[in-house]
C-alpha cells in the first residue's frame, strides 16, 4: 500500500507540473520558419553523458519534477502533436505484415515470444517490438492489457516516434539510443497519463539500431525491475542476431484464408483440402503471427480436452507439409504469405473504416468450431463490428449488418432511426425488427 500511494504521489504531482508547463511552452511555440528562443540550459545538450533517461526509478515518489529530457521532448513534440489525441496514428493504414516479415527482429523475437508472453501475463504487461522509424511491429498481452493498449493503437501499424506520438519511452530510446522509462504524466499526450512504459533500442551486430523492445502497463504497477528486465531481454535478442539467422523472411506465393461465414484456403489457384483441426491452426496462426509456444496453441485448439500431444504434433507437421514448410518449429509461426479475412476486418475497423470492415465480414469466424482459441476470437470480431455498426451514422451499415444478425434488435432500431421517414428501405428493418420482436 505504501508503495501505491507513493506512485499515487508521483502522478498526482507530475499531473500538476504538466498542467503548468505544457501550457507554458505551446504559448511559446515560435511562428513557421522562425527559430526558437534558447531556453535556460535545458535544451537538447542538457541530457548528454546521464546514461539512461529512467531518472531514477519512474515509481519513485520522491522524483516528481519532469526530467530535463522530458520537457525537452514536449518542447519539440508540441509543433508536431496535440496533446489531446486519443491514439496514435497509423502507418501503411495499418499493413505492416511485410515489414514484420523483413524484419531481422522477427526470428529472435518469434523464438523468444513464450517468454515474453509469460513475463507480460505475470506482471500484467504489454510486449512491443518496433522497427527503427518508431512503427509498432508485434505485440503481445493480456487480454485487459491488449484492450488498454487497442484504445491508444499500442498495436501493429501504430506510430510511436517523437514526431507522430510525442514523448514517450519508445520515442525517447529510438531519438538518443539509450534506455528509457516513462512515467505517467511524464507522457505528452494525457491518454497516456495512466500508463508507465520501460523501453530500450535493438541493435544488430553493426550497431545499427533495428528497433526497441518495450514493457509497458498502468501507472500503478510501475515497478524499477521492469527496466532490468527489458535489458536483459535486449541482450538476449542482440546476442541471437549475431549468432542465428532466424526463420527465413515469409516468401512465395500467398494463401487466401476465408474463414467467415464460409471457409477456403486456396494458393496459387489450388483449393487447400484441411481437415477441422488445421484450419483453426491456420487461422490461429494467421490472427496472432507474433509465434506461439506449442502449449498456448495446443490449449488454443483442444482446450482442457484430454489430447495427445503426439497427436497434436502431427496435425501442425501436416498443415507446415500442405503449406511447403511454411511453418517455423519449436515456436509456431507462419513463413508464408497468409491473406486472411478475419484479419483484414480487425485491421478496416481499427482505421475506423466500418464499410470495408463489412465489405469483408460474412459471418461468425469457423462457426463450427468450438476451440477455445477460435471461439475467443469469434466473439471479439462479433463485438467489434456490431459497435462499429452502432456507433455508426450511416444507416447502409445498420442494413449489413442486419442480414447477419435478423434477430437483433437494437441494431434493427438503430437503423429505423437513422433512416428517414419517407425512405422505403425502412421497411426492410421494420420487418426484420418483427420477425425478431415474435422469436
């Protein structure tokens, strides 16, 4: 409790200094083409030769003044970044699977994801990898933190350099290639005042930095041993790159995965034939590419069932054959091309684009299956897009979405609500509202 209310303590006094120096400086923006006034020693230069920029732990109660570094971040990140955006913006609309697939990152980061998924389960973390320009490439967490993390698009595709995002650790360790910590309302961006984030940069054996590996959670579970981990984990990737090649980039020609509403796997032009269990492999595989460790997937798929893992085993060893090879082994993940539609809805509705979101939703994900995995995934799909539809002012969303759903009821009246009074499509809801009104 003690160690609560001293972050509580923290926050509390670094939301008061934010609130009176973010002002402070955007009042002092200079015009377009003018350069800035010096401003006291505490430009960029004032944070050589400190080493990491953690200030000491970002838990520490008595640290409640902004580090220089920190204010020097606000000071360029606010001709760039309002602080009031809600989330970060996003790369390649999103479609960053390429750039993860060329990734040197991508092998040591698939080999060393069962850890990282324990560590950011244990302690209620998120897991992200970024390449060099700040882009979110993988991530991994709970199902809360993932949750938190999808509101700010802490995910793949979202940008999180200084110039997109404002300060943050992941900016801080990609601009001066140390170690960063940030903390609260150390963030430029108040969406971010909840969360404290422990991040430092990747670098190959050259010394070029490929990326930087982040923990991040809420202010409250801030914790000094977070910043040691992330550097032991650092070392450890640095050290397979210089002495593993990793799985090969994902090559050849691409699978298309239907699997909503109806289902097909075809590759150049031939019909894949899998059997029930290899396609929830797939999909699995295609819905989460960050690597999964053969005990996550096999619960994924069988569930508390009393499965052999022999048997496990030879379903994966048949799909990586059907895919020619396309499988890494030891931890799960695809080294080819998958297409997937499942996918391709999650990543329309996080660019708020509900009308390709249900251009591309047929229908629930593998209706038929009932493994665990599939059916988590299921129903997320089947929330998000009925909150897109809802939350939607287009009544031609509410009309789609009603033929998928004909016993839903309020999202039959909010399309009588949102369609005129002369217009003769209402009838088409008002008969489905009915129907659904007699079941």
């Amino acid at each position: 409790m003690a160690v609560r209310g001293g972050l509580r303590q923290r926050r509390a006094a670094l939301e008061d200094q934010w609130t009176r120096v973010v002002p402070e400086l955007a009042a002092r923006r200079p015009e377009p083409g003018r350069r800035p006034a010096p401003h006291g020693g505490s430009g960029e230069n004032s944070t050589a030769g400190k080493g990491e920029h953690s200030g000491g732990a970002p838990g520490d109660p008595g640290d409640a003044e902004p580090r220089p570094e920190v204010t020097d971040s606000w000071r360029r990140s606010l001709s760039t970044v309002d602080p009031g955006r809600d989330s970060a913006p996003v790369t390649d609309a999103g479609e960053v699977a390429p750039r993860w697939d060329g990734s040197p990152l991508r092998g040591p980061i698939t080999e060393l994801a069962p850890e990282l998924r324990s560590i950011a389960d244990d302690a209620g973390f998120i897991a992200a990898v970024t390449d060099a320009s700040g882009t979110i490439l993988w991530t991994c967490g709970g199902r809360v933190m993932r949750r938190r993390a999808e509101r700010v698009n802490f995910m793949p595709g979202g940008r999180w350099d200084e110039p997109a995002m404002g300060t943050n650790a992941l900016s801080l360790a990609l601009r001066t290639g140390r170690p960063s910590s940030v903390f609260s309302a150390e963030h430029l961006v108040t969406a971010l005042h909840g969360w404290a984030c422990y991040c430092a940069p990747v670098r190959d054996a050259e010394g070029r930095t490929l990326g930087v590996l982040d923990l991040s959670t809420t202010w409250d579970r801030s914790h000094p041993l977070a910043m040691t981990t992330v550097r032991t984990l650092v070392s450890t990737l640095e050290a397979r790159l210089r002495t593993e090649p990793g799985p090969a980039p994902a090559a050849g020609p691409p699978v298309r995965l239907s699997c909503l509403g109806r289902q097909s796997a075809v590759r150049e032009g031939r019909v894949l034939r899998l059997p029930p269990r290899q396609w929830e492999i797939l999909t699995l595989l295609a819905l989460d590419d960050g690597g999964w460790s053969p005990e996550r997937l096999r619960y994924a798929v069988y569930g508390e069932r009393p499965v052999a893992a022999s048997t496990f085993k030879a379903e994966v060893s048949h799909l990586r054959s059907t895919l020619g090879g396309g499988i890494t082994k030891g931890t799960y993940a695809l080294t080819v091309p998958v297409l997937c539609d499942a996918a391709e809805v999650l990543r329309a509705l996080r660019e708020s684009d509900t009308a390709a979101a249900l251009a591309r939703y047929r229908g629930p994900l593998l209706p038929r299956s009932e493994a665990p995995g599939i059916t988590e995934w299921r129903a997320r799909l089947e929330v998000a897009v009925r909150q897109a539809v809802l939350n939607s002012g287009d009544p031609e969303h509410a009309l789609k979405y009603g033929e998928l759903a004909p016993y839903d009821i309020e999202v039959h009246e909010h399309a009588l609500r949102l369609l005129p009074s002369g217009d003769s499509r209402r009838g088409i809801p008002a008969g489905r509202l009915d129907a659904a009104l007699r079941s």
